[in-house]
C-alpha cells in the first residue's frame, strides 16, 4: 500500500491545506454576510432615500459588493495565459539514487502531489483552445523538500537560444501592435517577420508548423523541459538531464481544417476534455522519462547541450522511464488555484539543478518577476496552490498580502529568538548548489557551438511520414499565405531551403513566391539523417492503443435499430470508448422494433468535429443522411476529410455509398469490410465480433490519413 507525503492521500493532499485554513465558510453553514461577517437581509435592492429616489452612501453592502467586483481580475499571464489545471500524484518506479538525490524520486511508494497547468501561449485568457500554437505543460511537485517545478511545453525545442530575445520573440508573435489581430494565431506579419530574420527559430517553426501544434487533448501530448538539466546524486556529482512527459493514451493531433471549426463549436474543447476525463474517472496520465549524459560526454555531440534550440535525438540517448503521473482531481475554483497558481524554474529541490542554458538561466530571473506584479505582491507563495507541504521558516515580512502572523526575530543571525530559524549548512537535506568551475571574459558573444540552426531541422523534416510531410507543408501555406508583406514571404522561403529542397520549393509554390534560388537536391547544411521516434507515426508515441475516452458518434433517425446501437454501447463501452447517440431532436426517436432509442444529444448542438469517429446504425438511409437539414451527411462528410474512422451497419451502408469515397465497402453478405478507417458490414442485426473488433482498431489508430479524397 502506499505511503503519501504528509501523510495525506494524494487526491485530497494538496485540496486538504487549502480546506484547513482557507476554504470559505460552508454557503449552506449560515446567511450571506459582508466581508467583515455580518449578516444580510437583503442583497437585490439598493439602500436608497425613497423608492424612486437616489442610491444612499450609507449602504455599505452596495458599496462594498461593486467595489469588489470593480476589483476581481488581476492581469493574465503575458504568455500562457489560456490554461487549464488539475491535481494529481506522482510516483517514481524505483529509486533513482543513482543520479540524482531529489527525495521525491527514491521511494515508490511515496506519491508526491502535484498540480499540472497546460495553456496556449500566444492568446490571452479567453480565447480558443485549438489554435496552432506550442501548448504549454508545467507541473508543480509539492514534495517533502519543497515545491519543484517542471515548467515544459509539449515541444522539445524552443524559438530563440537566449532570454534576451524573448520580449523581441513574444512582442513578434502577439497579435499585431494596431489592431491587435489576430487572436490567439501566427499567422501574421510580425512573427514571420522575426522568423525569417532569426534563423535560429527554424527548428521550433518545423515543430510548430507539424501536427504537434494542434493536441487533440492535453491527454494526448508529450511534455518536455526543454533545457538540459543538471541531476545531482548525495555525493554531489552531477548528471546531465533531458525530461520527458509522455501520455499513456499515446499522442495524436487535430487536423488543421478540424481545429479551425473546433474554435468556433467548442472554443473550451481542450479544457472540457480534461475536466470531462477527470470527472468520469478516466484520470490522464503521463509517464516521466529521464535522457541522461555523464557529464564527461558534454562535448560528445554535434550541438550543444546548453542549446535549447536542439534535441538528443533518443536513438543517440534512449529516454529512460523513471515515474508517472495521474491527474485526478479537478479544481474547486479556476480563479483560486488554475489562474493564481504561480510557477517558477528556479523552485527546485536538493538533487535537481541548472545548466548554464542562457535560455533557462533568463527564465530564472523573469518566472519570480513575472509573479510579483500578476500576484500582487511578494507572499504569493501563501496562496493555497502554491503553499509547499515542506515547513516553510524565512526571516521574509510584511508585503501586500501577507497570511501568515510572524513571532520573534526577522533577521539572522538573532540571539533573541534563539538564533533560529538556522541555517542548514552542511546537512545533507539542505540544497547546496552544483559546484562548477566557471572562469571567462565578460562578453556578449555566443559560442559557435550554437550556430548551426538547420541540421535538427532537417532531422525533424526527415523523420516525418508522407501524411506529416503534407500537414507540415499545409501549414506553412497557410500561415505564409496570410502574411501581407511579399518579402517576408520570400524571406521565410529561402530560410527553408536549409532545411529541405523540396520544402522549400512546395511552400513558394503554395504562396506565390518565387522558387528558392537554391539549385535542387540537399542543401549543404541538411542532413540525411532522421529521429523514427519522432513521428506520430511511429509505435514510440502510439500509448496503450486503447480507444478509451474516444468520444463516439451513433447518428439515430426514427426507425434506426435500436436494439444494434444499444449493442454497439455495450460492446465499445466496455472498451472505455463513450458512446452518444445523436438525433435530430433530444428525447427519444422511435425505434425499428417499435421502442425508443435514447438519444444523447440534438445533431443541431454538435458537430463532427467534436467527435473521433462515427456509426451509421441499420436504418433508413435517406432519413439519416437529411437528418437535421442535411446534418447527418455533413457530419460523415466531415468526419471522412479528416481521417476518422467511420462505421457503417447494414443500410447505414448506403449512406456511406453515397460519398463515393473510393474506398471499398462490404459487399452485400459480405461480412466485414475494413479499408482507411472505413468499417462496413451490410448485416443487420447486432453488430458482430468482427465489426465491433475492426471498428475498434480503426479507433485506437486515430486517424486515416491515407485515405482516398472525397470523390462526391
Ligand atoms: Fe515561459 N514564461 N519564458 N517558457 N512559460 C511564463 O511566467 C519566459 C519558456 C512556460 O502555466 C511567464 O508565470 C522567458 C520556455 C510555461 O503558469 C513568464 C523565457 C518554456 C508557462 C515566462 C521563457 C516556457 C510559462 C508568464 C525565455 C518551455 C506557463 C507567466 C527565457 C520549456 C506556466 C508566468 C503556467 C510562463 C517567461 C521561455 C514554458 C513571463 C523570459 C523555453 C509552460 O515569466
């Protein structure tokens, strides 16, 4: 059984501090009050001097009430300021004493609690989940030796190679300084404008330009650190670090088209999908992975380590998995905890420590500044989120916002409070920095170790398959084609020759420009070489290959079998699939045998979009493709462009015929037909073995992309 910090169980651990001393009094304990605690008696009108007259000064409960709604929003983040949060534990799998002290990475069977925030970096608070944009991925580990956090994003690499230029970078990619359009997107003059000049950029663009821009869920995508950390173990040596978060339900993305409509249907899509997951006890999880260099191999590569702009391809250094993660508690209060929770790449604990990244030791510096104006002051560490389980004694005072009531002495040393709280000095749980020999001229240079900015690219480029290849190449149409000014066009172009060729030479074709002057085959700094466990593609990042969570549509109509969709509800249910009826009207639909089919919810409310995959049920073809204004063929229609896999039973056959897809369908007693994610079977009747199985694997795949274009 296991043992938690604290002594707490994990899922209450982190909510229990925030219950002890600062949860609001129960609403059903007693009447509304004031602020000071004094009771209400009436809230809807305003004290005023007759029943028509003027709103009285006297009225301290009115005055009160706006003057704190005048007063609720802080400033949002400047990045990442659209995200959504959750609690949960981490558990290591065995002791990594090896490499590195960190106590919370010794004992499985002490869960450490954490709480996880995913955002969007580029929108502000209130805009839509599925734009093309880096997701960030940023946990906070309350372990027993104070708060540690892992502030990733879910691509491995990132834009520039120094902090200095991050406001340059994050002013470029905000929405234009006029107008401020567009909302949440780069695809905008200033941020092409940056990238073409700071070639340094390309190897994040090829990521940000890949499907790994557009998560299907935040269930669904890896996580990373980005810089290369330092592990140190108890006898104070150290050990280059690389982290890894990687979903157990394997990594997949929207496509491009899916995520634009997605924006408009449900602008919360991602949020939803993590707080409907963790409702119905399908709690995400993430299993952490280590790459490790001794440190005696730091110039064994042909990049630098201390590169943020660069990967260890992991066939060079396969990542090592050290722990999970499950997510599996939902906040109380977005405000309280998801907004005011407040990350920082410097809280780290004995045993984790930095490297000289100039990126990282820039973050260093802006994650605590950041806080001390979005937070209001410097006792941020005392809002429940953020409060460590570790004791916390400082000789800090005062400040907006401070909780706490200090006794005795603020300063060390003191004699009056019998010197304490002392310092730790030499005892091995106290945090002692990593000693490195550091001796050079003060300059403003980065070292040439950093210059080559397109071999990784080209790596990336290169492990790819066709159907990424193709996104890769749509989206930089897409982005450069509402880009105004020619030369930035052109400019971005001639920068992806160093890349690829044919890269190049594909996206000066899709935005008017003039072909890359640059004569065919590989560029000179390209490479041949390439990462197979990069590609979505690949069986490295397929997960368990379970269809659970995968949100299902059955279109009903009257006259659908209602018997085959209650079997279908069992029998993909029972893969943890969710199964919901769509019909033109909520309620009911009469059904074949003469009952009525349950239906989940009106196709008028939703969307394909919405949805990994469909079922068209035996039932009257031509009703269920005009369903709802023609919302049933829409809903195939849409559900084929993007790749998901459709099924079709018995007459629902022939609604499927007639897209003409090109792919081949069951014939009539034919059995089961299964081509790119088309299931097909014309029997009617319960659904067989066969079909529910092939059905199944078509969802777990995800998406067929492969398949033929829509002829109809
Ligand atoms: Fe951040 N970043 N960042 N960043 N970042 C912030 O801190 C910054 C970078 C990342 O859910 C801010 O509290 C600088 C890399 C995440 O609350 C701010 C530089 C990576 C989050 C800040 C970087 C990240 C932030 C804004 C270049 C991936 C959201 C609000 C040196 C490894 C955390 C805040 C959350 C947030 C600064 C680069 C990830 C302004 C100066 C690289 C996930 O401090």
């Amino acid at each position: 059984m296991a043992e938690y910090v604290s002594g707490h169980q994990p899922r209450e651990d982190a909510k229990q501090r925030q219950r002890d001393s600062h949860r609001a009094a129960d609403p059903a304990g007693g009447p509304l009050t004031t602020d000071q605690g004094t009771a209400v008696d009436h809230t809807d009108d305003a004290l005023q001097a007759g029943e028509r007259g003027p709103t009285l000064m006297e009225d301290f409960h009115f005055r009160e009430k706006l003057t704190r709604f005048d007063h609720e929003r802080i400033p949002e983040r400047v990045v990442h300021a659209r995200g959504a949060g959750a609690y949960g534990f981490f558990e290591p799998y065995e002791s990594c004493a090896a490499f590195t002290r960190a106590a919370f990475l010794q004992d499985p069977s002490v869960r450490t609690p954490v709480f996880v925030r995913f955002s969007t970096v580029q929108g502000p608070r209130g805009s839509a989940d599925t734009v093309r944009d880096v997701r960030g991925f940023a946990t906070k580990f309350y372990t027993s030796e104070g708060n540690y956090d892992l502030v990733g994003n879910n691509m491995p690499v990132f834009f520039i190679q120094d902090g200095i230029k991050f406001p340059d970078f994050v002013h470029a990619v905000k929405p234009e300084p006029h107008n401020e359009i567009p909302t949440g997107a780069s695809a905008h003059d200033t941020l092409w404008d940056f990238v073409g000049l700071q070639p340094e950029t390309t190897h994040m663009m090829m990521w940000l330009m890949s499907d790994r821009a557009i998560p299907r869920s935040y269930r669904t995508m890896q996580g990373f650190g980005v810089h290369t950390f330092r592990f140190v173990d108890a006898e104070g040596r150290g050990t280059f670090v690389k982290f890894h978060w990687k979903p157990k339900l394997g990594v997949h993305s929207l496509v491009w088209d899916e995520a634009q409509e997605t924006m408009g249907r449900d602008p919360d899509f991602n949020r939803r999908d993590l707080w409907m997951a963790i409702e119905s006890g399908e709690y995400p999880e993430y299993e952490l992975g280590v790459q490790l260099v001794p440190e005696e191999d730091e110039h064994s590569f042909d990049f630098d380590l201390l590169d943020a702009t660069k990967i260890i391809p992991e066939e060079q250094v396969p990542v090592r998995p050290i722990g999970r993660m499950v997510l599996d508690t939902n906040p109380d209060n977005f405000f309280a905890e998801t907004e005011q929770v407040a990350f920082h790449t410097a809280n780290v604990v004995p045993g984790i420590d930095f490297t000289n990244d100039p990126l990282l030791q820039a973050r260093n510096f802006s994650y605590l500044d950041t806080q001390l104006l979005r937070l209001g002051g410097p006792n941020f560490a005392q809002i429940p989120v953020n409060r460590p389980v570790a004791p916390v004694r400082t000789h800090q005072r005062d400040g907006f916002h401070q909780h706490e009531i200090h006794r005795g002495a603020s300063y060390h040393k003191n004699s009056l409070s019998g010197g304490c709280p002392v310092v730790a000095g030499a005892d091995p749980q106290a945090f002692q920095h990593y000693t490195e020999r550091v001796d050079g001229a003060k300059i403003r240079k980065r070292s040439a170790s950093f210059q080559d900015h397109y071999t990784q690219a080209s790596l990336f480029w290169n492990s790819m398959s066709d159907w990424e290849r193709q996104h890769i190449v749509d989206a930089f149409r897409f982005e450069l084609g509402k880009v105004g000014t020619v030369s930035i066009r052109q400019r971005v172009v001639e920068n992806l020759v160093n890349v690829d060729t044919e890269l190049a030479r594909s996206v000066a074709e899709g935005i008017g420009v003039s072909p890359p002057a640059a004569p065919a085959g590989q560029a000179p700094s390209a490479t041949d070489a390439s990462s197979p466990a990069l590609s979505q593609a690949s069986e490295n990042l397929r997960g368990d290959g379970s269809v659970r969570t995968r949100q299902i549509a059955v279109l009903a109509t009257e006259g659908v079998d209602g018997e085959q969709i209650a079997g279908l509800q069992d029998a993909l249910g029972a893969e943890g699939a969710v199964v919901e009826v769509l019909a033109p009207h909520d309620g009911t639909v009469p059904g074949a045998g003469g009952g009525e089919v349950a239906v989940t919810r009106a196709l008028p409310t939703v969307a394909s979009v919405l949805y990994d995959a469909v079922i068209l049920p035996d039932g009257p073809a031509e009703a269920l493709a005009s369903a709802a204004g023609g919302a049933g063929l829409r809903f195939v229609r849409d559900a084929y462009r993007h790749g998901k896999p459709i099924g079709a039973l018995g007459s629902g056959v022939g609604t499927l015929a007639t897209l003409e897809p090109g792919v081949r369908l069951a014939a009539d007693g034919g059995g089961t037909e299964a081509d790119h994610g088309v299931v097909t079977d014309r029997s009617a009747g319960r659904a067989s073995d066969t079909f529910v199985r092939a059905f199944t694997d078509a969802v777990a795949a995800h998406r067929h992309y492969a398949r033929p274009p829509m002829q109809g």
